[in-house]
C-alpha cells in the first residue's frame, strides 16, 4: 500500500512538474510580454527597465529556475497588465466564477434531468422532441465572455 501511495505521489509531482514547465515554454513562445505590455511605441529605455525589472533579460534556464522557486513558494508574481498580485486578482474572481458555475450546474440538473427523464418515458413524442431541441440548442449556442478585466 505504501508503495502505492508513493508511486502515486512521484507520478502526481511529475506531472506538476511537467505542467510547470509546458505553461513555461508556452508563455516565452506567446511573444514578448514587454511589447504586449508597453506597446510598440514604447521608448528601448522603457523596454529595457521593463526587462530588467521583470527578468526577461537573464538567460532562459534562469527564467525558469526563478520561475519554478516563485511557484513552489506560492508566488505568482504580478499581472503584467493590471499591475497587481496575480493572487490576488485570481482571489478577487474566483468566487463570482464558483458561484456562476455552482448555479449553472444546478440549472441544468434541475432542468436537463426532468427533461430528460420526460424524453425517455415519452419517447418519439413531441415532449421528447422539445426535450432533444432544447438540448441541441443549449449545446450548440455560443458562449459569453466577459471583456472587461
């Protein structure tokens, strides 16, 4: 059982680190935060503050070092666009986006399971067509976002 456990334990740190290290490799080939940040109208002495106060101006492997040891110690850094913890703008949304998502969830049991349990009974009816069209509908209408951040 020990075993088990650990086997299981080394699978999940590697995973973590394997996931670490995607989001790594995708942020550095998502383009320069500098100019997404500052625009390109941005003066080079602006950009290289930016760089320097950031540290995108040390080697890679050093970026990445840094980045895993702000990870392990539960620092996320700042939001290159809000200028704020980006902790504390993820503790700001995270309980609206639960609460969304908790409603959601309770919407659609409330009405996907007694529409479906209606489709079933009565089925080739027109309440199981209702029911499979608003199912079709519900799925394939699209999604809203939010824009402001």
């Amino acid at each position: 059982m020990a075993r088990f456990v650990l086997r299981r334990a080394l699978r999940g740190l590697v995973t973590l680190w394997l996931v670490v290290t995607a989001v790594f490799v995708v942020l550095r080939l998502s383009g320069d935060p500098t100019r997404a940040t500052l625009g390109p109208d941005a003066t080079p002495a602006a950009v290289t503050a930016f760089r320097a106060r950031h540290g995108l101006d040390d080697p890679i492997p050093v970026q990445y070092a840094r980045y895993f040891a702000n990870l392990a110690r539960g620092d996320f850094g700042d939001s290159l666009n809000g200028r704020r913890p980006a902790l504390e703008l993820f503790r700001m949304r995270v309980g609206p986006t639960l609460e969304l998502g908790v409603v959601a969830v309770l919407i659609a049991l409330v009405v996907g399971i007694p529409a479906g349990i209606l489709a079933a009974t009565t089925r080739g009816s027109a309440w199981d067509r209702l029911a499979m069209g608003g199912a079709f509908t519900g799925q394939s209408g699209p999604t809203s976002s939010s824009a402001s951040s």
